[in-house]
C-alpha cells in the first residue's frame, strides 16, 4: 500500500497528530496486557499489530514509539528484556524496509526479518540469557514468530478494510487498494486460518488427554493408599514410621509425593516432594484436581516444568484420615507436549512460509496481466489519436488474453473511428464557420429590423419573468433605458398595479385557480398560443400610455417554454378616435332619444284609433312609420349600450337565480316575433332547476338576442329549438336554428361591432351587428362564456355556459309549462 503518511502529519494539525498517537500507544498496550492463549506454553499478544498499523497510517517515528512502548509491557508479564528487544528491533526492521511506493509488503519483510533477525536472536537470548534448554529457546523462537506474522498480517488486513471505507481513506490520505495487495492478503489469510485452526485444535486436544492421564493415574495411586490405610487398621494405631514405610512403598518414584492429613487439619505424615502446599498448613484443601504452577519464574516454559499437577480427596472410609494429597511432576507430560509443540510450532511455521511463497506467486500471476493491461492502456490515448495500432500483451490466462485482444480490436477501431472523426471535425469546423456567418448577418438583420421597430415595445422575458431584451422602441415608449431592467426587473415594473390586480381575479374566476403577480400576462398565452389585450403602460416620469399588448410564449426545439416576448403597440391616438366616436355616438343617441319617444307614442295613438279612423293607405303608411320608429328605438338601446360597455360604465347586479324562468321569460317576450317569422320555439329543458350567478335583466337581454337572430335567419314553418342542461360544474344553453348557417370567412368576425355576414341578406333580414357583440360583453362581464357551432347549409347553434351554483332556498323554481305562444315541448 502506498500511503503518504508524512504529507498526512505535515498537512494535520499537530494535537490530532498526538491524540492519535496516544490512542494508538494506550491500544498496543492493552493489547499486549489481553494474551490469548492457543495451546501448550503458546499465547499471542496483540501490541505488534497496533504498532504496524502507527507505520501505515501515522508514519515511521509513530509506529517506533509505539513499538517501544508496546514491547515493554513485556517486561512485567514475562519478568526479562529479551522480549522488549526483539519486538522493539521487528517495527525498527518494517520501518526500514517499508515504502509507500512498494505496496503492502510488510507481510513479507516480517517474515524475512524472523528468518535473518528474530529466529536466530531470540534463541541465543533465551538459551544464554535465561539458561533455558535449546529445544525450548527453539520453541519460544517459532512461537513469537508465528506471533509477530500474524500481527503484520492483521494490521495489514486491517487497513485494507479502512481504505474500503471513503472518509477513513481521506483522513489518512490512504491510496487506492491494490489488486495485488489485495489477492494476497486475502488468499494468505483464508489460507492461514483454514490451515492454524484444525491444528490448533488438534494441539488442544492432546493437551487435554495429557493432563486427563495424569488425572486418571492420580485418582488410581488415591484409591490404592485408601485399600492399604484400611488394611493396616486405624491410622492412630499405626506409628509414624510405618505410615512412611506404607507411603514409600506406594509411591511409584520420586516424582510422585503424598500428603495426609488428619480430621483436624494437621499433617499425619507425607513422603516424596511435595511443593504445592506448605508441611505445616493447619488447614485441609478443598477436594478436586488442579495444576499448579509456581509464581515468579518465566518464561513460560520454565514454569511450566517446575509445576505440579496436584489431586485433593477426602476419604470416608478411612477412620483418622481428613485428606490425602497426591502430588505428579509436570515434567513428564511437558516433555511430551515440548514434542508436540515443536511438531506443531515447526508445521506452523513451514505452512506459513508456504502459504506466502504460494500466495505471493498467485497474486502475481493474477494481478500481472491486469498490470501490464493497464500499463498499454496508457498509451492508447496516444496511439489512437496517432492512427497507430497499440501494442497489447498477451496472457497464458484465456479471460486475460481475450480481454487483450477486445482490447486490442477496440483501439483499432477506435483509431480508425479517430481518424474519420478528425476528418469530419475539420468539415464540420468549415460549416460551423458558415453558420456562424449566417448566424451573425442574420442577427445583424434581425437587430436592424428590431431597431427599425420604433413605434412597437419589444420586451423579452425567461420563465421567471425577468426581463431579458428591451428593444430600442420599448426604450423610446417607456423613457427607461435596457441597462436599467434587463436582468433586474419584471415588465409588473411597467404596468398600473390595480390593473393586474384586476386582472388576476378576473381569470382566478375564469380558470377555476389562483392566478398572481407575473401569471397573469402570460397564463392565457400559454394555453392558448398568443393572447392580445388592452393594458396601461406606465412610463419612468410615471405618466400612464394604453397599448394593445401580444403576449406569446418562447419555445425551444423539444417545445417547452423558455420565455415570453411581448409586443406593445401605442393606442393612444386609437383610444382618443374612439373617445370621439363613443361621445358622437352617445351625443347622436340622446338627441334622438328624446324626439323618438315623442313621435312613436303619437304614431301608436294616432294607430290604436283612440283619434278616429283612418283611410286604410294612411294606415298602412303609419304603421310601418311605427314599426320603423321600434326598430330605430331598439337600435339607439343598442348602441347605448354597447357605448356603456365600451367605457366600462355598465353595472351588474349579480345574484345566484334559477336559469329556467328566465328563459322562458326570454321566450315569451320573443314569441310574438316568432308568430311572425312563422318560427316554432321547442324546449328542452333539465328536469331538476339549474342555477347560476348572474344578472337577471341582461341574462334575458342575451338570450333574447340569440332567439332573435335564431329566428330571424330560419326557414318558414322551421324550429328553433332551446335546451338547457348541466353537469357538476356548468350549465349549458343552446338556441338551435335550421338556417343556412355562418360562412366560415365570417366566423372570426361574427362577435364584432357591426359585424354583418351578408350586406344584402342583412337588409332583407333587418339588425345592426350589435346584438353578438353586446352578448358576449354581457356573457363574459357575468363569468360565463358564449360560442357557436355551425354547419353551412345546415344548421347553427349558440351556446352560453355559466359555474353551476347550489340552489338558494328563497328562489323559487318556475317551470317549463308557464311558457305561452308558439312554444312546443
């Protein structure tokens, strides 16, 4: 592994340095005080490992101090400094041989520093140093270093989990894992612990059956001296020397020692050595087995053959005898399991340099292909972009060698492909230059047509309705310059605040949802393409300018709005021509008023025959001057009201009513027109009432328009037919004629002011081109909609829709029946 660890020192603060440190130092101590037992006279301590990890993550000076600290725990669990020095010379050796550019192979240099260093070091130090037997020097050599492997491997295996981990990796600044690294650590590990464990198992065991032998032997020597005792008769009533003579002749050597007791707790007699209890305790032990083992003496193997193993029993069957105490040498059975260690120690030691010899080899055979991959891969980029073919290393490993050889085809293509790219690079460089030209002569045109544009204001906004353009006509209009609002303001800046408040209220209430702010210039816009609409400009000397504003919504190539442009145009001078016309036509429209009134109420005396009768040519001739006086009345009532609501002067009284008697009302005031058309009116009307929040008087108004021109455009003898109906949310009425129906050039057209269809056909069929457009301005000042659908030469039908109310309880419901004249249900 390739760790920095310097650079991590130098670039940490130095207290996270030295906290690190002592933890690391506190961590090697604690795990050199936890020693793990495994099998005869062998337990592993732990504190090395912390030590290589110190190497790996904090640096060489870390991991000596640690080291050293570690190894003299040493000193107090095993009383000599022979362990100290050879641990402290083990991290001295990995920090010395260790490069952060070599990869983890700390497993490696460990186990050839026990093979040069430690093996022949610690033998000669325990053999001269503390007087033990070479054989077990040996041993204790093998031991500590299977010990100290270990350790390099688990710290090594250690901090190949930590730079799995991402934020541990950044913190120790650790480089990324190595295949190499990685193969064999992993097969020297799964090979280490399927291999140690089943021996180790195996070493337990035998060291269990030992100690169970000699337990067993013990036990048989026991129950032989209690026969004996109770042959010889009450122990009392023996003397001391033929207790001895009894004991010596039981006792099979000299490594063998008995011990009586008395009931009382005083010591009978005893003959052989007996070190495990004092001759002249006044105490009896307890019953049982154990082994003991003196204090004070190390190492381990030293105490182990000074120890004793030692059976406790408390005959009842013998009269005078409290506890007979049986002391075995633990010579014999360490001498048979010193054997079987070295066997074990010596096997332990052989696979493990098997292992990491087998190990080090697959991890090479396995990571070298990928090595040398990635070494000819570097090149690719150069020998692609030359044309050149790269040359790719081949495998004795078929997956690698295949891999090779796609490879290999890849970068042919690849360079193939590079070639034709630059090719095509080069033409499409040439046509992108083009474009470009285009692109400016064409923005250079656009500008000039922008610039041109004086008398319009060309504002561009994004989606959030900042403003991104401000053409020179906006600026000329308005009196603010671009630089003041583009990228900083909304048009909201240019427009009379009451105005968009208005607005908004008027299409919450038209689209059924809250409408605000910047939503309510673009909202129709974006359902419906385009929108066009009077507003009120307000200039920077904040002087106010009415313009015809079109609003349409900026869409890129996959058709999801960017923007929305908005063209201004200054009504001023239309605004003060139809300020003219309106006071003309209102002036016109009261100074007839006046006259009208007087000449039709004399025209219908002198006609009802209250002045006497007339000839029948005078008749005939006022009378069409009295149906000529009604038509000029209803036309001045027309343009009254159309002038009304021209100039926003004309109020509603909305109220929630019933639809039905209103249209009926509507019907019986038009049947006596119909009776003259010849024109039947048919219903069709919902079952349950229907209401609607409207004004009554010109809810009637609209409807009668709409059976007035149904009528006036119908065949003789033909039906005119009105229904009314409603789901959840809306009401419906439709007036259905058999006309000839609308022209389709006529249709855009047909709810303007004056608009006729036929000139001539308009003046055989009598009307103004008032009655639609006053339809649809009432209609929509009361919420509703109006529309048409029309087949030429077949039929037509006019529709009004309304938001459905619940019925108040006050209003009474009037039915279809009330309807009187030339009705048909």
């Amino acid at each position: 592994m390739t760790n920095m660890a310097k650079q991590g020192i130098n670039t940490e603060p130095r207290l996270r340095y030295l906290l690190l440190l002592l933890l690391f130092g506190l961590a090697a101590v604690g795990l050199n005080y936890t020693r793990l037992p495994l099998f005869f006279s062998v337990e592993f301590i732990f504190g090395s490992a912390i030590a290589v990890l110190a190497l790996l993550l904090l640096g060489r000076s870390a991991a000596i101090a640690v080291g050293c600290v570690a190894a003299s725990v040493t000193l107090f669990i095993w009383g000599h400094p022979y362990a100290w020095l050879i641990f402290t010379a083990e991290i001295i050796w990995l920090s010395w041989r260790w490069r952060p550019d070599n990869g983890l192979s700390l497993v490696k240099q460990d186990v050839l520093f026990w093979l040069c260093v430690g093996l022949p070091a610690v033998s000669l130090l325990y053999a001269y140093g503390l007087d033990v037997k070479w054989q077990t020097a040996v041993l204790i050599a093998l031991k500590q270093m299977i010990n100290g492997v270990f350790n390099t491997l688990l710290a090594s295996l250690l901090i190949l989990v930590l730079q799995s981990q991402h934020w541990v990796g950044r913190f120790f600044m650790l480089p990324l894992i190595s295949l190499r690294q990685l193969l064999f650590h992993i097969l020297i590990a799964l090979t280490l612990f399927a291999g140690c464990i089943p021996l180790l198992i195996d070493a337990r065991k035998q060291q269990a059956e030992y100690v169970s032998s000699v337990e067993q032997r013990l036990q048989l020597l026991a129950a032989t001296l209690q026969k004996q005792l109770q042959v010889q008769g009450p122990v009392d009533q023996l003397t001391t020397a033929e207790v001895t003579a009894l004991l010596d002749l039981l006792l099979p050597d000299d490594s063998v020692g008995v011990l009586l007791f008395d009931s009382n707790g005083s010591v009978l007699n005893s003959a052989g050595l007996i070190t495990s209890l004092d001759s002249m305790v006044n105490s009896i032990p307890e019953p049982g087995f154990s082994h003991w083992q003196p204090e004070g003496v190390s190492p381990l193997l030293q105490r182990w053959s000074q120890s004793r193993f030692v059976i406790v029993q408390h005959p009842l069957t013998v009269p005078g005898i409290g506890a007979i105490i049986i002391e075995y040498s633990a010579m014999e059975v360490m001498a048979k399991l010193e054997q079987d260690s070295a066997r074990q120690l010596t096997l332990l030691v052989a696979f493990l340099l098997l292992v990491t010899l087998v190990a080090n080899w697959l991890s090479r055979v396995i990571s070298l292909p990928l090595r040398r991959l990635a070494l000819a891969s570097e090149k690719l980029k150069s020998s692609i972009a030359a044309g050149a073919d790269t040359d790719i290393p081949t495998s004795k490993v078929e997956e690698y060698n295949t891999l090779g050889q796609n490879l290999q085809a890849m970068s042919r293509e690849l360079a193939a492909a590079f070639t034709i790219g630059k090719a095509n690079e080069a033409e499409l460089a040439r046509k992108v230059n083009e474009q470009t030209k285009q692109l400016q002569q064409a923005n250079s045109q656009l500008e000039a047509i922008l610039a041109a544009a004086s008398d319009f204001s060309i504002i561009a906004t994004n989606q959030e309705g900042i403003i991104s353009y401000f053409s020179r006509g906006a600026e000329r209009m308005l009196g603010y310059s671009a630089a003041e609002l583009v990228g900083k303001q909304s048009p909201a800046i240019l427009h009379v605040a009451d105005e968009v408040t208005q607005r908004s209220q008027e299409l919450t209430a038209q689209l059924q949802q809250p409408i605000t702010g910047f939503r309510a210039f673009v909202v129709l816009a974006e359902q419906q393409g385009t929108e066009t609409r009077q507003w009120h400009y307000v200039r920077k000397d904040g002087s106010c300018l009415p313009v015809s504003l079109t609003v349409t919504p900026i869409l890129n190539q996959s058709g999801v709005i960017t923007g929305y442009l908005g063209v201004a145009k200054d009504i001023s001078e239309r605004h003060r021509n139809e300020k003219l016309k309106n006071e003309f036509i209102s002036t016109v429209s009261h100074e007839l008023r006046t006259p009208l009134t007087s000449l039709y109420a004399a025209i219908r005396m002198v006609n009802s025959g209250r002045l006497g009768d007339l000839p029948a040519k005078v008749a005939n001739l006022l009378q069409l001057a009295e149906n000529n006086s009604k038509r000029l009345g209803r036309l001045i009532n027309d343009l009254l009201d159309i002038e009304k609501l021209t100039a926003g002067k004309f109020q509603l009284s909305l109220e929630v009513q019933s639809l039905q008697p209103l249209v009926i009302q509507a019907i019986n005031e038009i049947s006596s027109y119909a009776t003259q058309y010849k024109v039947i009116l048919q219903t069709d009307f919902a079952a349950e009432p229907l209401f609607a929040r409207i004004d009554a008087a010109r809810f009637v108004q609209v409807v009668t328009n709409l059976l007035s021109n149904a009528i006036k455009f119908s065949p003789v003898d033909a039906i005119v037919k009105v229904s009314m109906h409603a789901d959840s949310a809306f009401v419906r009425l439709e007036v259905t004629d058999l006309g000839e129906g609308i022209a389709d050039d006529f249709k855009d057209r047909i709810f303007e002011k004056f608009a006729q269809n036929d000139a001539a056909s308009t003046r055989q069929q009598g009307g103004t081109g008032l009655g639609l457009a006053i339809s649809k301005e009432l209609t929509e000042k009361m919420a509703g909609n109006i529309g048409f659908v029309s087949v030429p030469g077949q039929e037509t039908t006019f529709w009004l829709s309304f938001s459905r109310c619940p019925a108040p309880d006050q209003n009474p419901v009037e039915t279809a029946a009330e309807v009187t004249g030339s009705v048909e249900n």
